[in-house]
C-alpha cells in the first residue's frame, strides 16, 4: 500500500488511504465534524490535517484534545512517531497550573485533556489565540457542561481557530448532534460508513454473535423477589400520585427523584424544612432505585456481584443508616434474598460462557487479543479470577478499570493504565477484562474478539466497544443475554438505535451536502442524574 508523502509526515509513517485524504482536504479549510467508524483512522485523519498546519502556518501551535489520560499518551506518541515536529507536550491533571503554563512555548503540538485546559482558561493561563488548529478527539462529547463546550465557546470568542472535530457515534438523536454542530462551530460534515464506497476497501468486517444464557431456576427466585420488593416502594410512590402504575423502571424513577429533589431545593428556599410526606417520597424512591440495581445484578451480572453489593449496602460499625438503605435492606423480600444468598452455591452462567468463549479463541489461534467488557467492577474482578482459576494456560488476563479508588476497590492509575495496553500490544497479555474506561480511542489493532458481559442501551457504548476488534483483520463481537431479563430488551433497543442514528446522520449529510447545516440547538432540558459504575 502507498503511504502519504508529506514534509512534515515521516516517510512510511501513514497509509495514504483515498477517503482519509478527501477528508483531510476538506477539514483543512473548514470546521468539519468527522464520523468514521473505529478502526478506520479518524487519528490518521487528524494527523495528516496537522501536518498541513504545522507546514503552512510554523508559527502556529496545535491542540489535540482527548478525553482520558492514555488517550493523551497514545496520541501524543503517534504525533511522535509520525510527523517532523518538536516533541509532543502533553498536559493532563498530573502537572501543577504554574508548571503548565512554563511548558507552553509555541510553536508547538500540545495534547491535552480538555478539563485541564477548560480549567487554564478560566484562570486566563492558556494563550489559545496561539493555536491554529483544535482537534477535538470522541467529539461527541461536546455537549452539556462537558470541558469540550467550554474550549469551543472561547474558541468561537477569540481566535476562531480551525476545528477538526472526530468521533464514530456522535449520538443517537438529531438534538444531540445539533448540539455538537453549534458548540464547536462546525460547518461541513463529512460520514462514512463501512459500506461507503471508498471505505469498502479497507474493511474487515466484524462479526457479531448474540450468546443467550439461560437463567438457572435460583437465580430466577432471587429477581422475583427483588421485584417484589422494587414493586413494594414503588406503590407507595404511586398513592402519592407521584408514579402511574406499572412504570417501575429506572427511567420513570430517575424522573420521580429528580422532581422530587427539584421540591425539597423549593421548600429549602422558602426558609421551610420538607414536610414528612415529602421526604416519605424520597425515601421510597431511594429504596426502589436500590431494589432495581440489585435486580440488574442477580439477572445480568452474577451471584457473587449481588453479595457483594449487600455487604457494601450495610453501614459499618459506628455509622448511620439511611432511611432508605433501611427500607431496603429491611423489606421482608429482600432479607429473603439475603438469606437465600447465603445458601447458595452456584454462580450466574454467564461467568462460564465468558470465560469458555475467551479460552476456546485463544486455544484456537494463541495470537489473538481479547477484550471483555462489563459494566461493573465487582464483575471484572470476578472475571479475571476465574479466568485465571479455568481460562488454561493460553490466557493471561488484566484487569482494566479507571483511576478512582473507591475503598478497597483500587483503581488503575494513568501510568499502570499505559503500561497495561503496552503489555496488551506485546502479548504478555491476551485478555483485557474492562470497565467502560476501555471503550473510548483504544488503539490496538489486533484486536480479534469483544465480548460484551451485559448488552448496552447508549448507541455511542455499543458502537465504541464493538470497535475495539475489526480492524486489522476480520474480528468477532459476541453478546452475552441472560435469558428471560432485561438483558433481552437492552440488546435489541441498542439495534434499533444504532439503525435510527444512522438513518438521522444520513439526512444530516443531505443537508450538509446542499451547504446548508443541522438547525441551532433546542434549549437543553435538565440533564437526568445517570449513575454510572465503574
């Protein structure tokens, strides 16, 4: 294959792939949003791009912007590797503010976190009206109060600097991506799908299989129960008429929490204290949300995971319980779960067929590398110790998880994080079992299976996960179901909205196309207070 010829590219650093080129061409002279699948060089796309400033403006600084510490490292390592330049100066929380702004001396190529940056420019630190090009990596996340909306807003304010924006999924509803076009100032598109013609070429393919588990009969008692005792609260939210009936599910709930916090806030302001009833409200709600997570463990993650969950659930000696953990914890269904739990010997299936999946690849081809995907910690550890106890000899598991440190539960620094994906790419690793902290940029492409431990509704997880294999060489992305859950509803929800997404992105691309642009954003509705585990 040729490779891109470029004086500021080393020579034989970059595939000089057709479609890349079209849509550096374009990202040179315009704000451009680029939607390309993972594992078809969106970095690659970038890179070029920044050669061209980097040659025609050499007075000018570049930023690279990427959501995670290792993101920052890869990318500051392939602008290294491939482009003539001075060393790459990463910037992450890790530098003190003063030591950070002694580093900047431009003309350079800086990549950074964008909460680092965000910061520096509230504090008037970071001299922006220096750069000539912002990259902003998994672009999708320029919504909200996410950092990347404040970089675009100063940007847009002051120097209105080039603005590669990169992403594979950028979400799942037209409001989502309006939202990106207008916080990063963005005015062409540029789409390709596997199926583009000019992409065909260099697809893989990855196949994707749907394993379902069926649920063993004491597994399926334990979630009767914990519905019951979901279903317990859940009536009493119902004759306050904050609730109808038959909409226990984490939506609706999340909905009655936030309302009902909304009224506490009110009554707070008004120099009262919330009345009993209110906080009965509250106290439901929690214990419902309690009892609906507990659910989501016993039917898609394991047995072990739910005891785990109850020992973190009562307060250690000396503390307090809450009125919740208390309604909870005391509701005579779900002190029969706790019971049962404790006689119980067998473990969730899925365990095994994770487990039986990853060891027949890498009984059958020992090169391979392997990704599992869960939700959760307490499952990620539960699944590299049984990997290492039944896996064999041919799997060497990790775990991966993020930097946090909850308790005894350790997280990965930033260092430990690079070193691991390091050992992925040498092989003294084959198995990455991960959280969600693994989804996003990963570059390692040889990739052969994803095994996703539960099914996944957000459209831009499932797109971002099932890309870490594919790309270069047909790869496998198999979904772990349970049965009879709602790991079946999940599954399919996450077709339908990946088929919508593309279906909205192809109307936005027409649009586009005619030189017009996705209309401004609609006032954002309070955001939903989403828990998310890692």
């Amino acid at each position: 294959m040729a490779t891109v010829e470029h004086p500021r590219v080393r020579p034989g650093a970059l595939d000089d792939r057709l479609y890349q080129a079209h849509i550096a061409e374009t990202a040179v002279g315009h704000n451009t949003l680029v939607v390309l699948p993972t594992g078809l060089g969106k970095t690659a796309v970038a890179l070029r791009v920044i050669a061209e400033f980097l040659l025609r403006h050499p007075a000018g600084s570049v930023l690279f912007l990427a959501p995670t510490r290792p993101l920052v490292v890869q990318h500051a390592r392939e602008v290294e590797r491939t482009l003539f330049a001075p060393p790459p100066l990463t910037l992450t929380g890790a530098i003190p503010p003063d030591r950070r702004a002694e580093l900047l001396r431009p003309p350079q190529v800086v990549v950074a976190t964008p909460q680092v940056i965000a910061n520096d420019l509230a504090e008037g630190q970071f001299p922006l009206d220096t750069f000539t090009l912002l990259v902003f990596d998994e672009a999708h996340r320029a919504v909200g109060d996410y950092p990347y909306v404040t970089v675009g807003r100063a940007n847009r304010s002051g120097p209105n600097s080039r603005v590669l924006a990169l992403t594979a999924s950028p979400g799942g509803s037209l409001g989502r991506i309006r939202e990106v076009w207008a916080n990063l100032a963005i005015d062409r598109f540029e789409y390709r799908t596997e199926q583009s013609p000019d992409v065909l070429p260099y697809v893989h393919g990855i196949g994707v299989e749907t394993v379902t588990v069926p649920v063993p009969a004491p597994v399926q008692r334990l979630a009767i129960l914990l519905r019951a005792a979901v279903e317990r609260q859940a009536k009493v939210l119902t004759e306050l008429d904050l609730l109808s009936p038959g909409e226990t599910n984490r939506r609706a709930l999340l909905e009655v929490g936030a309302r009902l916090h909304r009224q506490i806030e009110v009554e707070r302001s008004r120099a009262g204290s919330p009345g009993g009833i209110l906080w009965k409200a509250v106290t439901a709600q929690a214990a419902a949300m309690k009892g609906l997570h507990a659910l989501e463990l016993i039917e898609s993650q394991g047995v072990d995971s739910l005891r785990e969950y109850f020992r973190r659930q009562v307060p250690s000696e000396g503390k307090r319980w809450t009125p919740a953990t208390r309604a909870f914890l005391t509701d005579p269904d779900v002190e029969e779960v706790r019971r049962e739990l404790g006689r119980l010997t067998l473990e969730h299936p899925k365990l095994a067929t994770a487990v039986r999946i990853v060891r027949d690849e890498l009984a059958r081809n020992p090169q391979a590398r392997v990704i599992v995907f869960s939700q959760y910690r307490d499952t990620v550890d539960r699944l590299v110790a049984e990997l290492e106890r039944t896996g064999g000899e041919a799997v060497r598991p990790a775990r991966f998880v993020g930097q946090a440190t909850r308790g005894d539960d350790l997280g990965l620094s930033q260092k430990e994080q690079v070193g691991l994906l390091d050992r992925f790419r040498a092989g003294s690793v084959n198995c990455l079992v991960a959280t969600s902290v693994a989804e996003e940029g990963l570059d390692i492409p040889s990739t052969d299976l994803v095994v996703f431990y539960e099914p996944i509704p957000d459209v831009i997880r499932t797109i971002q996960r099932r890309g870490r294999t594919g790309r270069a060489r047909t790869g496998r992305a198999v979904v772990l179901v349970a049965e009879g859950t709602r790991d079946v509803g999940l599954h399919r929800s996450a077709f339908a909205r990946e088929r919508r997404m593309h279906e909205m992105l192809e109307r936005v691309q027409e649009e586009a196309a005619r030189g017009g642009s996705p209309p401004p954003p609609e006032p954002r509705r309070v955001q939903r207070m989403l828990t998310e585990f890692d």
